[in-house]
C-alpha cells in the first residue's frame, strides 16, 4: 500500500510527558501537511512542508509542538509537555504538487489521549 | 479559527434519497474541496470545484459554488447507507493549506 502512514494509531500518555508522531507521505509527493481534529469538529491547519522546508505555522503550534521533516520524506511532530487540551487527533497529509489546486491524501491519524 | 460552517450539523434521511450539504465561507479562496471521513478514520477526497466554476460533477456527487455569497452546497444523489459518513468542506488558499468547516453529520438508513 503506498498510502500515507502514520505511527502510532494511538497514544496514551502522562500529562508533563513528551510525544512524537510519524508520518510518511506518498512517496513522490513534495508537499506534507499537519492538521488537528477535536471531537465533532473539522480538522484544523497546523503546519506545512515543501519538501524539507516548513513554509508555514499555524498560530495554534505553540512552542511545545515542533514539526520536522529532514530529508523532505517523513516528517516527525512533537509535542513537548503534554497538556490534557493536546488529546485530539492528529492527522497527516501529502500532495503531489505545489499550489493550491490539488487534492491532499491523508493518512489514519494519530489519536492522543492525555491524562 | 474555521473558516468554513456548515448546514446541517446533522442529517439523517432514508437510502434512495437525496443529501444536500451546505458551506458557507468568509474570506476568498482558490477552490473549495468536499471530503468525507467515515467514524475515527483519515480524511478522503470527494471533489475540487475551482474559484471560477459555478458547477461540478462525479458520479453521484455534484457540488456548487456561488463566490458571491461565499457559499458551496454539495449533493448526493440517491444515497446509500455506505455514504454514512461526515462530510466536510475545506477552502484552498495560496500555498495549499485546507481550512475545513465543522462538518455535517450525514446518517442514511437502510
């Protein structure tokens, strides 16, 4: 299957505690993007790669949460100090082209639970 | 923020009806997407209608935008109960960020 992936499904952790979610995109797609999904409502931007470059941040990736994405293949995000308004879903997606006019693929997402 | 709303949060109709699913924006957009996403599973694309087209379909689906009133309604005609999903309207910028509405709530009964 040459979807996108995302590790792990789910997650359980501590609050204080640090987390990391993985992503591997489509693997021609230059375009990698974040998004964060509460229950009952529509996922929410937070940060976009071209390659290995991170072109924009949302206001809600606030200095605990830092993306990255080294050799412009998967891209790894991190939550520093979990706090109990982080238990979302966090969800993954590529593209193949820049621009705005292409649909992104998204992968099954990372669901956090913070205690 | 969300820059998208959409009308019904919920909608619950018989199988062999139609589904019309309203999205209302604020600011202007390159495109306007529809995707559905089925309970607790990632996000798949239905449909791009760009900022210059008024109407588009696929299969089943079709989908209008009125830039003028900053709005897109999306339909789906003679409905099954694998359609069960929400369905979410996302506006495309510069860049190609998705800012997606809250979604409606679509249940079709076998």
């Amino acid at each position: 299957d040459t979807g996108v992936s995302q590790n792990p499904r789910h997650k359980i952790t501590k609050r204080g505690q640090n987390v990391t979610f993985r992503c591997d995109p489509i693997s021609e797609h230059n375009r990698l993007y974040w998004y964060r999904q509460t229950l009952g409502q529509g996922p929410e931007f937070l940060t976009y790669f071209q390659n290995e470059a991170q072109l924009e941040k949302s206001r809600l990736l606030s200095d605990r949460f830092s993306a990255e994405r080294p050799k412009g293949s998967f891209s790894t995000l991190e939550i520093q100090r979990t706090e109990q308004g982080d238990s979302a879903m966090y969800l993954c997606a590529s593209s193949p082209l820049a621009g705005p006019y292409n649909e992104q693929f998204f992968g099954p997402g990372t669901r956090l639970t913070v205690l | 923020s969300q820059q998208g709303e959409e009308d019904p949060q919920a909608l619950s109709i018989q199988e062999g009806e139609n589904a019309t699913m309203n999205c209302s924006y604020k600011t202007s957009i390159n495109n306007l997407q529809w995707y559905r996403q089925n309970s607790g599973r990632g996000l798949v694309h239905l449909i791009l209608i760009r900022s210059n087209e008024r109407e588009k379909h696929s299969g089943r689906l079709r989908v209008t935008l009125d830039t003028s009133k900053k709005s897109s309604s999306l339909l789906i005609t003679a409905s099954r109960a694998a359609d069960t999903a929400s369905y979410f309207c996302a506006c495309g910028n510069q860049g190609g960020k998705l800012i997606f509405g809250q979604g409606t709530e679509l249940s079709v009964k076998p």
